[in-house]
C-alpha cells in the first residue's frame, strides 16, 4: 500500500503543478495583445491541461479510491476519520475547480475570454488555500 500512497502523492504533485501554472498562463494570456502569443498561449494551455492536469488528477482519484477501499474497514470502524470526510470535499472542490480551468481553455481556444488578467490573478490564489487544507487534513488531523 505504500506504492500506492507514494504514487499517489506523486501524481496529486503533478495535478496541483498545473493547477498552479495554468491559471498564471490565464493572466498572461489575458494579458497578450498580439496573434504569436495569443496562438502560443493556446498551445501551451491545451498541453497543460489535456497532457499532465487531467491524467494526473485521473490517476490521482484513482490512487485515492483504492486507498479508501484499503482502509474502509478502518474508515467506517472509527469515528475520528471526519479529517477525511472534509478532505474527500476539498477534493471534490478542486475537481470543479479543474473543470472552471477546463471552461477557460475553451473559452480561449474560442477567443471568447471576458476576464481580465487581475481576474485570473484571484483565480489563481484558490488551490494554494485547497492544498494547505489538504496538508494539514492529512499529517496533523486536527479532527
């Protein structure tokens, strides 16, 4: 199971590395003015988010749910794992947050962005908070 735990947090690294990227190309994007950058930006985007967030935040769920299956003998027995019930929800926002980055991609393949890049500034600050409350749901379990 720590094979499992190990990849696990691999893959989730690589999710929250182009959770963290995608929305900065948003801004400078946004930004751009001229065709080469705006093309380039699309590009950029399109890899992003269809090459490394998506199959790793796929593999990411993946890993987790078979961590849960392990460990739901433990999970139902014990009445202190409410530190997972809100992790799975935090989880469960990043997802929609992941499909917003997904609305802005195609949005920008379409040349339909109405955002400003101070927009996509803000955008960009919210899974630094979803991951800290991962973290500390995680090692310290305050719950």
């Amino acid at each position: 199971m720590l094979w499992v735990k190990a990849f696990h947090v691999i893959f989730m690294i690589s999710w929250f590395a182009g959770l963290f990227y995608l929305p900065r190309l948003f801004v400078y994007h946004a930004s751009s003015s001229d065709e080469i950058s705006n093309e380039r930006f699309k590009v950029m985007e399109r890899k992003l988010f269809y090459g490394i967030m998506t199959p790793a935040a796929v593999v990411t769920i993946i890993l987790g749910f078979w961590m849960i299956y392990d460990y739901a003998w433990r999970w139902l027995a014990e009445s202190s794992m409410l530190w997972l019930d809100i992790k799975l929800a935090i989880v469960g926002l990043l997802l929609i947050y992941h499909f917003y980055c997904w609305k802005f991609v195609k949005l920008f393949k379409d040349d339909k962005n109405n955002h400003s890049h101070v927009y996509y500034r803000w955008f960009n600050e919210i899974p630094v908070f979803m991951l800290m409350g991962i973290i500390i749901l995680v090692i310290v379990k305050p719950i």
